[in-house]
C-alpha cells in the first residue's frame, strides 16, 4: 500500500478524514503529522484507524531492525514465488490466497488486509490500475498485462512491504519499458540514501529518471516510515516540492522507497470501491519498492530478494558512480 498524498497548486496538503465533513487541511509549514502521528491511507481515504500516534520519525534499535529484516525477508520470498508463479488465466484472487498462505506459513501476519477495512492480503493493480487494486476471482490474468503485486507483513510488531512489477508472457515494450524505468527510478533513489542527505534527493533522483524517459511521477501516492506501524512519518515523496518537510536523513531511519510513474499524465482516481486507484487517462502504470535502513554511509534493503545489489550496481556503472 501507498500513502496518499494531495498537494494543492498552491502550499496545502489536503487529506480527507473517512466521515468527516470537512477535510484536514495541513499547511506547507506543518510537519506533516495529525495527533502526533503520519496521516496515511490505503486508497484515497484516510481513516482515524489509520493515525498511529508516533512521536514524529522513530529511529529503529538493532532489534527492531533484526524482527523487521525477518519480516522483510518474509515479503521478499513471497514475492519471489509470486514473480515466478504468473501466468495468463490466474486470477488476481489466486495470487492473494498463495500470498496469504505463504505469509502465514512463515510466521507472519498479511499486513495490509482489515487496515482501513482492506478486504485482502495483497494489491494487485493491473496496466492502468495504479494502486490498491483489490484481488478478486473475476479479473483474470491475461498475456501482455502488466501487473503490480504489493504485499505487506507484520512480524512480531514490526511491519515490512514491498511490490514488484511483472509483464506477463509476450507484454508490450511500452509495458517493459515502464517498467524498467520505474526500477530504475527505485535505483537511483536508493543510490541517494544515505546520513546526511535529505528526501529531495531522494525525490529528484525519481523525478529525473521518470522525466528523461518521457514518463510522469504520480504525486498523489507515494512511500513513507515504516516500522511499528505500516505507515509513520516521513512522508518519503517522490517528485521535488517545497511544500511538503525536507528531513535530512539519519542512520536508524527505516522507509519505504516508492517509485510510481505513468506513461501518460499522472493524474489519477479512485473508483466506487474506494480502493483502486487508476490513472484518469487510461494509460498504464509501473510501480517498485523496497524497505530500507540507513546505516552508516548508506542503506540496507530489507526487502531484498537477492538481485538488487548486482541490479544497482550495474546502473551505478552507467552513471559512472559508486554504489
């Protein structure tokens, strides 16, 4: 799942309370936090189920790190079967039950499903679908189709996630292509993590390669903090804006790395389920992420299904610096 976000042409960020009749409405100089906890949400809604009261960024203990490296790993098997298993004519409700299934099997808990009343262990989006799209037994699988699996676990208290983007059979090289520049949008923003340097890098190392490859960011949803709670603050946006906190990062922090990127407009809306966000033009949507924790003099990916090292440092190669 991906936090959403609304920032206004002019310095608001406008998140709408489930059942409340006006929107919170926070200034570009707020800290981004309500009742001292991240504002998140699963789809457009943000719930008060969804205001975890977190004192601000929570620096992780080496034993947070160690239960949620073990959550991480969790996610990132799970994952790896999941890319594996793919095919035309499964249904988007067979991956979820196989998902469930493994998570629980391995002594985790699906993290996403009953948060803000989700009815399923995973997001499956597919082509235009850009997030929180809900597993269903209807939606068939079929050849071409590109489809974003994001998977959730929480582990003794700790939580981890991370999604994958998969071409189905003979997918379409507009279908690949998107796909592989929002992974390697996911590079670069790794590539910028580290004590000392800020979420703008993080931010404008997406927004470049999104932008030099003719696609477009969403900005509507994007990563955060994750730790105790599935979502905490920051709020780890993914284009440059002067309207939402600039945190300098710190050796402790864990976040969610979240490149979304369109190949047509990035405007985008939800549909009558409440959930499935899609793009308002019909064109398609990639999506990849990972879990990281900074450490000292850079990160580690938690969620790491064992090719994103040699993957980084090979783009590394190609902007001639060190990963």
């Amino acid at each position: 799942g991906a936090i959403a976000i609304g920032v206004g042409a002019a310095t608001a960020v406008v998140l709408s309370l489930a059942g409340a009749k006006t929107p919170v409405v926070i200034g570009s100089s707020a800290a981004l936090g309500i009742a001292g906890g991240v504002a998140a949400a699963i789809g457009s809604r943000l719930t008060l189920s969804a205001l975890k009261k977190t004192p601000g960024i929570e620096i992780k203990s080496a034993r947070e790190i160690e239960i949620m490296r073990m959550a991480g790993k969790i996610v990132a098997t799970v994952l790896t079967e999941i890319n594996d298993l793919v095919q035309p004519g499964m249904t988007t409700l067979d991956l979820d039950k196989y998902a469930e299934n493994r998570i629980c099997a391995m002594g985790g808990v699906p993290a996403f499903k009953e948060f803000d009343n989700y009815p399923a262990s995973t997001c499956i989006s597919i082509n235009n679908e850009v997030v929180h799209g809900i597993p269903n037994s209807r939606v068939i699988i079929k050849d071409g189709d590109l489809v974003k699996i994001d998977i959730g676990v929480c582990l003794n208290g700790y939580h981890c996630k991370s999604c994958i983007s998969i071409c189905v059979g003979s997918a379409g090289e507009k279908a690949m292509n998107l796909s592989n520049v929002t992974q390697k949008a996911l590079y670069a923003a790794l590539l910028k993590i580290k004590p000392g340097n800020t979420l703008l890098d993080i931010a404008g190392a997406i927004e470049d390669v999104a932008l030099e490859n003719g696609f477009k960011v969403v900005e509507d949803y994007c990563g955060s903090g994750v730790g105790r709670n599935l979502f905490e603050e920051p709020i780890v946006f993914n284009f440059r804006t002067d309207d939402l906190p600039n945190i300098v990062l710190r050796e402790g922090m864990t976040l969610a790395i979240y490149p979304i990127v369109n190949c047509g407009s990035n405007r985008c809306r939800t549909l009558r389920d409440g959930f499935t966000v899609v793009t308002q033009d019909g064109g398609l949507s990639a999506a990849w992420e990972h879990v990281i924790v900074i450490v000292d003099g850079g990160i580690e990916i938690l969620t790491d299904r064992g090719d994103t090292k040699d993957a980084m440092d090979d783009y590394a190669k190609t902007l001639n610096i060190k990963a």
